[in-house]
C-alpha cells in the first residue's frame, strides 16, 4: 500500500532542482534563525556574566564613609563610618534584591611597612553570602575560610605578594596583635580586590571590637529591576550614601534590547522570505499539477485528501530546509563568531552565539509553523480543484 | 450479468449550457438515455457535437443545466440539482473507473504503484487482492516495477486502465482512451475493453473517433450537435 507521505515525497523528486532550491530558501532562513537567535542568547549571557562579574552593582555605606580601601588609605585611616548591622536584612527584604552581603572595613598603620610606613586594609566578609556574590574570584591557593569565626585570612593577589604570604602562613595584625592563618590567595582580578585582605565578618568585628557594626552593605539587584529607582529608595535610608554602576548596566541593558529588535527583525525577514518562496513553489506545482490533481479526485480522493497531499509536500519541504539550516548554523558557530566580533563595538567575553538543543527545537517549530502556514493557501486551492479541470484541459 | 437488465444510468432530459459572453452554447441539448449493467456502449460524432460533455455529466464530474441523472437506482441530479460535491466524491470512487486521452501517470511512482495510487484515498475491502490479476489483465505484470518513463505509451495506458479496475468499479469511462495510440495499441485497448466488458462484465461506455473501436460496443450512439443523431444499434 503506497502511503500518502510516500505521494508527496515522490511528487516533490519530480522537480528536483525546484525542490532543491526552495529546500535551500528555508535552510538559509532556518541558518540565519538559528544563528541570531543563538547569538542573541549567547551574547545576553555572556553579558550577564560580565555584568554578574562585577559581584554587586551597588554598595551602601554610611554617610560620608568612604567605600574603597584605596580611599580609606589616602584619608589614613580615618572616617570610618558605621552602620547597624541589621541594615542588611532590612535591604534584604526589597524586592528588586537577589542577594545583599554584609562587610566591615578595617584599616591599621604598619609602619613596617614600605619605607614609611602604611596602612593594612581588612575587609570582613559574611563567608555565607560573599563568596556566592563573587563567584567569579578564583583561588591562587587554599580556598575561603573554614569557619565563621575562624581567625582566618584570605588574600588578594597584590597584598599577598606585598605581605609575601603563602597559603599556611601566620599574618599578624599589628596594634591588635592577633595572628591569623592565612588559607587563600586570589588570582589577580584588576580590581581593588588585589589589595584586599579579607577575614570572616565575626572576626573582624571581634578583633576590632565593632560589634553588631557594618561599614557597607553590597547589594546585587535583580536583573529586571530598575535600578535607578531603586537607588533612590536605598537614600531614603538613615545616613547612608549609595555607590551604583546603575548607569553602567542601564546602558548595557539598553544596547542588548536595541541588538535584540535588530536580531528579531532579520529573524523575521528571513522568515517572510522564506514563506513566499515556499508559497511560490507549492503554488507552481499547484498549478502544473491541476489536471493530475483532478485525476487523483476522479479515483477518490476528497478534497482533504488533496489539501494533506499539497501541505505534506510543503512539510516535507520545510522540515528538510530546516534540518539542513539547523546542521549549518552549528556547523558555522565558530565563525558567525568571529565575524560578529569583527562587527560589534562591545563583545563581551565567552561564547557569542550559543546554540542549544531548545533553541534548535524552538527553530524547528518555526519552520514547521511557516510549512504550515505558507501550505494552506496552495493546498486549499489544490483541494478545489474540480475532477472536470483534467478532463477539459486535455481539450484543449 | 448481462442477462440481468437492470439500468445502471438513467438520464433524463439533460442539458447543458456554456456561457460565451452573451452567446450560449448548448453542448448538450435535451439528451435522455440510458444504460443497462453490463453494456457497451459507444459515443460517436464529429469534434464539438459534446461527447466529452455527456459522459461528464453521466460520470458526475460536471453537472448539468437541467434534467435528471440516476446512476444505480440513486438520484444523484434532479432538475439540474446535484448533490454535494462530497457526496459525490463518494459516488464517483464507488460506481466509475475512468480513463482519459492523457495518461497521468506520476513519474516518479512505479507501474505498481502507480495502479495503486487509488488505494491511497480509498480502497473497497478486498479490492488489493485483484492487483495481481489485473496487472496480467492488462499484460504489464513484467513491467511493475518500472518508471512509467521506461515503458511504451500503449502500455502507460493499460496502466492507466489497471488503475482504473483496482477499486472494483461497475462502469467504465473512457474518453478517447486511444487518441494518443497508434492502430495497433489502439486495437489492442479495444480487445481489453471488449474483454472487460464480456469477461467481467463490466458496464462501459466509451467515446471515440476510431470507427473500429467504436464497433466493439453493443450500442453505438451518435451525437451531433448536443443532440442524440441516430441511434445505431449493432
Ligand atoms: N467549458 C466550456 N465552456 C464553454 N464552452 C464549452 C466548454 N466545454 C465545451 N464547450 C463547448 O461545448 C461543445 C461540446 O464540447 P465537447 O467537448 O463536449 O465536444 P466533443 O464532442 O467531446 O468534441 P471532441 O470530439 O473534439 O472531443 C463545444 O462547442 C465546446 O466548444
Ligand atoms: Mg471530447
């Protein structure tokens, strides 16, 4: 028994270059669908990654506090700000939060150090919430420490090689003369986290007798929220400044979604081609075909049965194109790459175009939706044709 | 079977008409007849006098104007009202086979299974089991796998014929079934048709400019301008 899909797929070889051609219409359209689309996904992750490298976008200090090692040091040591600890939970607690960390800053005068003498920055971390937000800090040696409590100290690749630590050594804090180990290096960043020593939270706080005391509270939002209006509500709180990279992300944000229209209306494009071209076919053998098509209906055939034949063609067609443009986009991944890094003022880092499995089933939905579509109009035509038409042509 | 008389079609006072600008052709024009099970009947007459026009009409694939058509006891046009195209359908793939000057044969479909193809949209129960008898009916059994591209044109129509039988119809149509046929092909389509008709009793009604295939029908009627000229019985 001869199947219907089996009539379409050897009504198609019939004309194959045609075929072949319009195969070729939707592979290309399927390519470009995948490749924009796994661009787009790979470049808003790979931007979101750069973005989340960045640890917190904000930071609340004190009023007047200042909020960087390096500013601490310049005002020697002075103008140390606090703020009550349990600001952390009350900021925990707006919604355009993901995560909040707790940190007090220490500064002590060294004046072994250098030539003239210098301070030590400490920063005390909550070892439950910092290493989460910075996930993108990487160890050198050791890891973080191994208690809340401990009197424990993980290094910047900087102060390691300024205080000429190891992992395993002892670093004394002078003036407090406490001894702590010293259980991680950090790799180098480029930020000020190089010259950073961290300790836990509680030993911090122990050590320089500041309980229940935080110096800044880093804040990551919510990559949906607006941030500008969530700094605003951070000032209402008492006595606090806020340091932001909102404009920052406003801007990346914003370049993303203006590549997104444009990657969609390409999308689109590509796809309107590709529909008239899959219509024009269908339609063209429609067409040569009436006769042969008002035979079929003379053996038996209703009209559904011809509307099945023409859209099972036009499935065939476009799910062939499909497979084949999918194949192509993976297959060119690497240099689609390239060729947008050459185009693009602002790549960020990592894989540009990411193509996976749900976006190959989400393309493959699409094509199958434009076989769909661009079948019904030839197909319902063809379902039309009267059995008389093959007769009367031969007239003719 | 042929014994038994009964009519198979029963056309009554039919006409069709064809609008040609303000002009009206009657391509058929008040024809009333009919056909027995089991008989043979031939549509003669010069180009345009409607032939192809009646047996469309007979084979409900055009509806006429006006009259009356019955086709195995049903009605199927009364006063030019014909059922549903659906209904139709269903009537034509149960009552004809047809066969017409061009062969249609899908080219890239073997000779099998282009007899086949009918069975695709509709198979009567049984019907497969004939294949095989009919392809050595129509003497292309050797050539069932070939691409009707590597057989002659005499025997791309005997396909054509075998895919016609498949489904067991009762009549026959065939318009001009040899017009793209040499003499010897044609004759030989004539031999099988005569068989048809005398072996398996099928009813068929044949239109032909061949005046020696026309010969073979028990019944040869002569159109001449939309009307029935003589009823030549043989
Ligand atoms: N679709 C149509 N529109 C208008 N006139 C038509 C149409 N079909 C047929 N006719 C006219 O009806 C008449 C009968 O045509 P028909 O095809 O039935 O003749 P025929 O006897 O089969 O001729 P031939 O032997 O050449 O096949 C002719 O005058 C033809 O021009
Ligand atoms: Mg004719």
């Amino acid at each position: 028994m001869i199947k219907i899909l089996n009539v379409a797929y050897k009504n198609l070889l019939r004309k194959k270059t045609r075929s072949g051609l319009t195969i070729i219409g939707i592979a290309l359209a399927a390519w470009v669908l995948v490749s924009l689309l796994g661009f787009n996904k790979g470049y808003e992750s790979s931007l979101n990654r750069d973005i989340d490298n960045l640890g917190f976008q904000m930071i609340v200090t004190a009023k007047g506090c200042p909020y960087e090692a390096a500013t601490l040091m310049l005002k020697g040591g002075t103008g140390l700000r606090y703020m009550p600890q349990n600001i952390t939970e009350q900021i925990a607690r707006e919604p355009e939060v993901e995560a909040v960390t707790s940190m007090l800053m220490q500064a002590v005068f060294d004046p072994n150090k250098g030539e003239s003498g210098g301070y030590s920055a400490y920063l005390g971390v909550d070892p439950a919430t910092f290493p989460q937000m910075k996930s993108f800090l990487e160890f050198k040696q050791g890891k973080w420490f191994t208690d809340p409590d401990a009197l424990e100290a993980v290094l910047g690749y900087e102060a390691a090689e300024l205080e000429q630590r190891e992992v395993g050594d002892p670093l004394l804090i002078i003036e407090k003369n406490v001894e702590v180990k010293v259980v991680g290096i950090l790799k180098r960043t480029g930020t000020q986290d190089d010259g950073t020593i961290f300790l836990p939270l509680n030993s911090v706080q122990k050590i320089f007798g500041v309980k229940d005391e935080l110096t800044g509270v880093g804040i990551k939002v919510k990559k949906e929220a607006d941030m500008v209006q969530f700094e605003e509500k951070m000032y209402k709180l008492p006595d606090v400044q806020v340091v932001s990279l909102s404009q920052v992300k406003q801007t990346i944000m914003t370049l993303v979604s203006t590549a997104k229209v444009m990657v969609f209306s390409i999308a689109l494009i590509a796809i309107l081609i590709s529909v008239v071209g899959v219509i024009n076919t269908i339609l063209m053998s429609v067409m040569e075909r009436l006769q042969e098509i008002g035979i079929l209906k003379s053996m038996g055939a209703t009209a559904w049965d011809i509307f099945k034949l023409i859209w099972l063609e036009t499935l065939i067609l476009c799910i062939s194109g499909g497979m084949i443009g999918a194949a192509l986009a993976m297959a060119t991944a690497k240099l689609t790459e390239v060729l947008i890094r050459q185009l693009l003022p602002y790549a960020p880092s990592g894989g540009l175009v990411q193509i996976n499995l749900s976006l190959i089933i989400l393309t493959f939905g699409v094509v199958i939706l434009i076989g769909l579509l661009s079948g019904v109009y030839p197909s319902w035509k063809a379902g039309r044709v009267r059995p008389l038409e093959a007769i009367r042509s031969q007239v003719e | 079977m042929k014994e038994n008389g009964q009519k198979v079609i029963e056309a009554d006072h039919l006409v069709k008409i064809y609008r040609r600008g303000s002009e009206e052709i009657a391509a058929v024009n008040d024809i009333s007849l009919s056909v027995k099970v089991g008989e043979f009947v031939s549509f003669v007459g010069p180009s345009g006098s409607g032939k192809t026009t009646l047996i469309n009409i007979l084979g409900c694939l055009d509806n006429p104007s006006s009259g009356k058509l019955v086709l195995a006891g049903r009605t199927v046009v009364d006063h030019g009202e014909a059922l549903s195209e659906a209904t139709l359908t269903k009537i034509r793939r149960e009552i004809f086979g047809y066969i017409f000057q061009k062969f249609y044969l899908i080219p890239t479909l073997t000779v099998i299974e282009n007899v086949m193809l009918p069975f695709t949209f509709y198979k009567k129960p049984g019907a497969e089991n004939d294949v095989e008898r009919i392809l050595k009916l129509m003497g292309i059994d050797h050539r069932k796998d070939h691409l009707p591209g590597q057989i002659s044109g005499g025997e791309m129509q005997r396909v054509a014929i075998a895919r016609a039988l498949v489904n067991r119809p009762r009549i026959i149509l065939a318009d001009e079934p040899t017009g793209n046929l040499d003499t010897r092909r044609s004759q030989e389509i004539g031999d099988l048709l005569k068989g048809l008709n005398q072996k398996e009793g099928l009813t068929i009604i044949l239109v032909t400019h061949n005046p020696a295939l026309a010969k073979r029908a028990d019944r040869i009627i002569e159109l001449r301008d939309g009307k029935i000229y003589a009823p030549v019985h043989a």
